[in-house]
C-alpha cells in the first residue's frame, strides 16, 4: 500500500535521516538511500514501511500490513513519528528572537523533532542510554531486540536487513534484562516500565499539562526527569518538555556561549523558548551534531 503525507513548512529530511541512522536498532530498522525502513507488530499483526520524502510537502510511505481497518491508526503513528503537524513555521518564528538561535534556525529551517513508532520502545531506549552513549546505548538495544524480540515473518524483498519485531511488554516484564550486560539495576528499571505499561495502557500519552504528562513516569523506580522529559518530547509530543541536565544541551549552549555553562544556567535561558523549549533543544543538539 502506497501512501502520501502532508505537511506544513519546510522539512529538513538529511537531519531526520541522521538522527534515525545514529539510532537504529540492528535487525528492526534501516536507513539508506535517502530512506528509512521498520518493522513493527500492531495488535498481533506483524508489518513493515519504508518512508521517504516525496515531490513537494509530503512524504511517501510503502507499508505493508494485513488490516486495512488498523490503516488510520497507523497514519497516526507515523505522522507523530515524524512530527508531520507541527506549526514549524510559527514554531520557528518564535525561536528565532534568541539571537543564539536565529541563525541555527535560519540555516535549517525545516528542523523537526523526531518522534517513535511505539511509547515502550522509546522508554527502553530512553532508560539504556542513561550515562552511556548513543552507540552504546543502541547496541545495548541491538541485543535486546535480538534475544526477545520475534522474528519478522514475509519481509518484503525490498526491504533487506529487517529480520524482527521489537519485544511485547510481557515479555520485558518478566525478563532478566540485566543478562543484556548492562548493571542490574537497570535492567530492574526496563522490566519495570514495561510491567507499569501492562497495568497502565495509558502510561505514554500525553495528559492536560507537562507536569501531569510526566508524573506518572517520574514515579517508576529508575526513571528520572531527563528520562521522562525525553519520552514527553518524543513520544507525547509534549513541545515544551526540556531535559535542561542533558549533557548534550549543555555542550551545544557552551559553543555557542563561548564559555562553560551550569544546568540552572540552561534552565533560565529556556525560559524565553517556552512554549516550544523542546523545539529549541532539537536546534541545539543538531548544531553539536553539524558542527555549527
């Protein structure tokens, strides 16, 4: 099944293709050729889609999946995926009054903020990667997959490199994650989210306000405030969610500062970003990343 979407503004494609690249996951995800490829299982029902940008304001999606009833569904993920109804423009606008931002902004004005397919995914990815690196983190993610995840079944010939799905939460509850080779106590964290998701379906959508969005991740054992700002940003499309201790954040405000920067430091800057600081955070993580 072949698909467009649509969007507003411009869309910076190359950045949301390194960010995915520098993150994808071994055996579940591929990025090449200007394109990015999954696969994904959806009420029992496994499935896969390469997604590319298409002529104009749209992306193209080739999906494949056995429920066309599952198809808006689907349409929905992928668009929050890849943050296809955002207000960019308006977003942007805003942002560019901090002069340290302008011309960040200017040179990427299609800069959008990456979502995820699936709100457990994002928070095993969220909980790996505390105090590591991104490589590390994601072969961590990589060995995860591959000892508890089922395997694809009829991948599509075009999509080479796809072998299987990312675990169910029943099976990374009652997992000893620890065995991945990471500390014990964060292997305890992963089981723990994906058990609070089985008793709470609702543990990853977005609520009234950015407080109530995060007070029920702040809760679980091993989840910190980086930790749930970073699944509100990413998978509750809270746009004003901000990790301000992140380490990144912090290196990408000092180079364009010109000298060290503190966390408290970061946080009263951000102020005047509000209500998009999420938005902000992405301008300056890709500056690290681009040298800017």
């Amino acid at each position: 099944m072949r698909l467009t979407l649509d969007y507003q503004g411009a869309y910076d494609w190359p950045a949301m293709l390194d960010f995915l690249a520098a993150r994808a996951i071994d055996g579940l995800e591929v990025v090449r050729s200007g394109s990015y490829a999954r696969s994904f299982c959806l009420h029992g029902l496994q499935g896969t889609f390469v997604i590319s940008q298409a002529p104009g304001h749209g992306l193209a999606v080739e999906l494949a999946y056995a429920d066309s009833a599952a198809l808006p569904q689907i349409v929905a993920r992928l668009r929050r995926m890849f943050d296809l109804d955002a207000d960019l423009p308006a977003i942007h606008r805003h942002l560019a009054t901090d002069p340290l931002l302008a011309p960040l902004i200017a040179r990427s004005p299609g800069l959008r903020v990456p979502g995820t397919w699936d709100g457990l995914e994002l928070a095993m990815r969220a909980v790996l990667g505390q105090q590591i690196s991104v490589a590390a983190a994601i072969r961590l993610a990589g060995k995860l997959v591959a000892q508890y995840g089922a395997p694809l079944v009829g991948s599509e010939p075009w999509l080479p490199g796809l072998r299987q799905v990312f675990p169910e939460a029943q099976v990374l509850a009652s997992a000893d994650l620890a065995t991945l080779g990471m500390p014990r106590s964060r292997g305890r964290t992963l089981s723990g989210v994906a058990q609070a998701l089985l008793e709470n379906p609702g543990l990853f959508e977005a609520r009234e306000h950015l407080p109530a969005s995060v007070a029920p991740l702040l809760a679980l054992w091993g989840v910190g405030d980086w930790t749930a700002q970073y699944i509100a940003l990413r998978q509750m499309r809270e746009a004003d969610a901000f990790p301000p201790g992140d380490v990144g954040l912090l290196k990408a405000l000092a180079a364009l500062e010109g000298q060290p920067v503190s966390a408290q430091y970061l946080l009263a800057r951000a102020e005047s970003w509000r209500p998009y600081r999420g938005y902000a955070a992405q301008v300056l993580w890709t500056s690290l990343s681009r040298g800017d």
